[in-house]
C-alpha cells in the first residue's frame, strides 16, 4: 500500500458519505483488514462517532458502515483514527483487500 501522499493506484481511499452530497475523500488507509481500517487525514472524528466510509482503490468503490473506536493524535502532522467496520458489511471489503 501507498504511503500517504502518493499518487499511487494501490492506495485507498476512504471518503465520509453524507446524504445529498459528493462524499468528500479526505482521507487515506494506512491499514486495512476485514475488521478495521486506520485512517489518516485532517479531521479526526470522536470515539463512538458511527459514520458510512466511501472505501476505494483504483476504479473499485465500496461504502460500508463503521464507527470510530480510537483517535491517535501526533504532533507532527500524522494523527490517525481507527475505524471498525460493521459486521453486516464487512465482505463488502474483499475486492479491496488483496
């Protein structure tokens, strides 16, 4: 997987869904597994918050339930959250996980 910040086709993706509007992609996985995702940008959203993510490599898409069960904030510009998908949707994730 890309490092955050590549151009790269192999890195993914996740975007926050909201109703009525383009999701916004702002941010990228630094891990992925049929679980979990940790995911790195510039808005890190609270514990607990339940969200739909817009997960995506390349030309495939897919949107899944989860919720944020960590925040792991750094000084220097690299603070993550981890997401833990929704059982129900978790095989949603096969075409993204190699």
């Amino acid at each position: 997987m890309a490092a955050p910040g590549n151009s790269n086709d192999d890195a993914i993706r996740a975007a926050v869904v909201i109703s009525g509007r383009a999701p916004y992609a702002m941010y990228t996985a630094t891990a992925v597994s049929p679980l979990s995702a940790r995911l790195r940008g510039p808005l890190l959203l609270e514990i607990g918050e339940a969200f739909t993510v817009r997960m995506s490599r390349a030309a495939v898409a897919v949107e899944l339930a989860t919720k944020v069960v960590e925040v792991v904030r750094n000084d220097h510009g690299d603070s993550e959250m981890v997401i833990a998908f929704a059982e129900a949707d978790r095989p949603k994730l096969a075409p993204l996980l190699p």
